[in-house]
C-alpha cells in the first residue's frame, strides 16, 4: 500500500487511456485545483471517489485504494452508494407490509 498518493501511478492509467486530469476532476464533482490538492497528497480520497475512478480508469476498488495512499477507504462491495441498498431494502419491506395489509382488507370484505 502507498503511505502516500501515488500521482505516477494514476498519471499512467490516465496516459494510457488518453484522458487528462481534467476529465478526473470532472468525474469526480471537483475543480482541477481540488484535484491538484489530492496530486499533493493534501486532500483525502473518499470511498466515493475510490468508486468512481475505479470504474473510470477500469481497475479494482482495492487497486486503487492501494495507489491512493494509506488512509483511503475502500467501497463496500455490490453499490457505490452504501445508502442505496438500505433504501432498496426499506422499500422492499415496505411492499411486503402493503401486501400484507391489502390481504387482511379483502379477508375483512
């Protein structure tokens, strides 16, 4: 694991793919001089930005976590958005009761 951001690293998979830091930032929800914050190793990289530049740059959650420097977070599996699974889950609940009250309405009928 890099104990710092490895700028090298990204700046690589970025040439590789032909996109500039612009394009990174972008995706991201941040200016190029927020960007240029996280080059310097002086803004952390969130578990939302992992997700994101994984997907971007086509590399694992893990790979990138591990290039980002030593205190970034890693995404749980299966959604980038941690939130999303408890609302699909609430919701899910939520049809299963509505079933269940319009079962006893037409026992009640």
């Amino acid at each position: 694991m890099a104990l710092f951001f490895d700028g090298a690293w990204f700046d690589k998979r970025l040439a590789s793919l032909g996109l500039p830091r612009a394009t990174l930032a972008a995706a991201l929800g941040l200016s190029e001089h927020d960007l240029v914050l996280i080059w310097k190793d002086q803004r952390e990289v969130s578990a939302r930005d992992v997700a994101i530049l994984a997907n971007l740059l086509g590399e694992s959650a893990e790979d990138i976590a591990l290039h980002a420097g030593v205190s970034t977070p890693v995404p749980k599996t299966g959604s980038a958005d941690p939130g999303l699974k408890a609302i699909e889950e609430r919701l899910t609940r939520i049809e299963e009761a509505l079933a269940e009250l319009k079962a006893l309405l037409r026992a009640g009928r």
